[in-house]
C-alpha cells in the first residue's frame, strides 16, 4: 500500500515523514525501520497487513493497569522497528527476518468481537511504523465500538501522531531513558524531546501509562528516576509508572536488574506519582491502592477483583482514575 507522510524529491527519491529519522531513500531502498521502501518515486509500505504476532492477551500484559482491569485485549504485531536498542526484548520480530501472514483490518475486527476482545491492542514490534494499516484498522475497530491501544516507543513527528490519536484510546509509552545519551548509544537514535511530546500529546488525548524497562548502571540511577517522575507527574500525578526488570537480551549482556535497585525506583518515583508498579519481578505486589488511605481498590492475583464506588476509593472517596 502506498504510505503516507512523505515528500517527493528529485530524481525518484523520497523522504519519509512518518517518524523524525525522515530517511532520504533512493528508488529501491527501505528506510531504517525496513518497513518502507522507496518504489519508483513513491514511498509504500512493506508490511500493511503483515501480521507476524497475534494473541488475546491480558490488558495488563501491556502493561495497562488502569484501563479496563481484568479485560482481555486482541494484541498484534509486525515486523521491523525505528530504533535498534541493545537489549530488544522482541528482536526476533523488531530486528530478524520472522515470517508473517496477511490479516486485514476488517478480518481483525471480526477476531476482536469472535472472542470478545475489548479491542486490538497494536504491540510486540513498533506499532508506528504499521502506520497505514493502525489507522485504517483502528477506524474499524472504533466504528464496530471496540477498544484501540498502542504499545508504544513514541519516536513519530507530531502531524501523524495527532491523526493516529482521533482514535485510539489508550498507550502505554516505553520512556527508554530520560537522557539523551541513551537514546543515542543504546537504542540506536531516538529523540527524548519528541517523546515527551508524545507523552504530551498522548495526556490530551487518551489515556496514558508510561513504562521503563530499569538496565543496570545505564537509566536506573534514583537520580534520573526521580527527574523522569517529577516530569511525569508535571503531566499528571496519576499516570501509571511502570518499572520493570531487564534481564539479558539480544545484544547486551550484562546481568539482570537488581532486585533492591528497582525496589529503590519506585520508593523515589512514589514520591511524585500516585500509582507506581514494578514488572518483568517475580512476586512483585500487583495491587492498586487507594494514594490516601491505601485501600487495595484493584487487586491482581489469578483473577482481577475491582472495589471501587463510582469510580472512587470506597474506604476514604477520593477519586481513582481508572477506566472500567
């Protein structure tokens, strides 16, 4: 299919405008996502419709804790991805050649209501760079009232983001870092500035919860946790924080996460942010509780129970912003 968002230059070239690499391709060529390619003079899309994940998952698989609790969610992915971070933790889709089957975003919506989805969540790989397919199939979904949910590196210029957003309902943004030198060496690119934007404009949107996967001695300093909180909490004191544990993959094998360095994070990031939660842990506290009186309003064990009145705290009534 042919993409959108990017301009003709001379002699057959393109520049893709889709994501803030704006790769310069010359006919034949594929841009850095390898989801793009230049086609005599005019920029398509690879991977439209190329499904290589599909599972009904638990939406706080996502992670999203906040957004229907308890719900299952129809996730999907493709192939390829515009950054290349060291530690990938899905780089045999994002980064090698995994094979792929077509589904249409009409076939997807039917899957979705077949089993009771409350929507398509758009994750695995970088969803932004299905850019074409996620927005034909995301008006579909939203027509047939099902659900939209990106999992999210957040790397995309503003134009196609604000369009993208008209209908999708919840993100969880993966904030690889909050400097910019990690970006840079670990992840292969990427922009902190143009992720917060996304954050930004994700708060005035939809539904947000922000994710950083902790890799020792690289972003899991208290320091910079707790500027990467206080930023958060400037958006909003209620995002969900999710810290979780890296354990080696791909290209990068340094040893797991310490256990007390992460449970140092969220000590420091509860000190901005209302609901802060650790993954990728084994036996972490799953639980939402109320800020102020800590009543446990969502508990997560092999099942999700949901004590809430009226979308507040039933113990103390101050408000819980949680979607159900």
């Amino acid at each position: 299919m042919k993409a959108l968002y990017y301009e003709k230059l001379e002699d057959d070239c393109v520049k893709c405008q889709l994501c803030p690499r704006e790769c310069i391709l010359k006919p034949d060529q594929r841009g850095y996502c390898r989801a793009r390619e230049n086609r005599d003079g005019e920029l398509y899309s690879t991977i439209y419709a190329q499904i290589s994940a599909i599972a009904l998952d638990p939406i706080e698989k996502k992670p999203l804790y906040h957004f229907y609790p308890g719900s299952e969610i129809l996730s999907v992915g493709t192939v390829g991805c515009n950054l290349s971070c060291m530690f990938c933790q899905n780089w045999h889709i994002a980064h090698d050649k995994a094979p792929t089957r077509k589904v249409t975003g009409k076939e997807l919506v039917e899957l979705a209501l077949r089993y009771n989805s409350i929507g398509i969540a758009y994750t695995y790989s970088e969803p932004l760079i299905w850019y074409e397919y996620i927005l034909e199939t995301s008006k579909l979904a939203r027509e047939a009232g099902l659900k939209n949910v990106l999992v999210t590196n957040g790397f995309i210029n503003e134009e196609p983001l604000k369009e993208l957003l008209q209908y999708i309902d919840g993100i969880n943004l993966d904030v690889k870092a909050f400097h910019r030198k990690f970006y840079k060496e670990i992840c292969g690119g990427g922009d902190l500035e143009v992720i917060k934007k996304t954050a930004v404009l994700t708060v005035e949107n939809c539904h947000l919860e922000v994710t950083t996967l902790l890799v020792p001695g690289l972003n899991d300093d208290p320091e910079e946790i707790e500027k990467l909180s206080k930023w958060l909490a400037s958006l909003s004191p209620d995002i969900p924080f999710h810290l979780s544990r890296y354990f080696p993959q791909y290209k990068m094998d340094l040893p797991p996460t310490d256990v007390e360095s992460m449970l140092e994070a969220k000590k420091v990031a509860e000190k901005y942010l209302n609901y802060v939660y650790l993954g990728n842990l084994t036996n972490a506290d799953r639980n939402t509780y109320c800020y102020q009186c800590h009543y446990p309003v969502v508990k997560r064990s092999w099942q999700v129970d949901v004590d809430l009145k009226d979308g507040h705290c039933p113990r103390c009534g101050v408000n819980i912003p949680i979607i159900l």
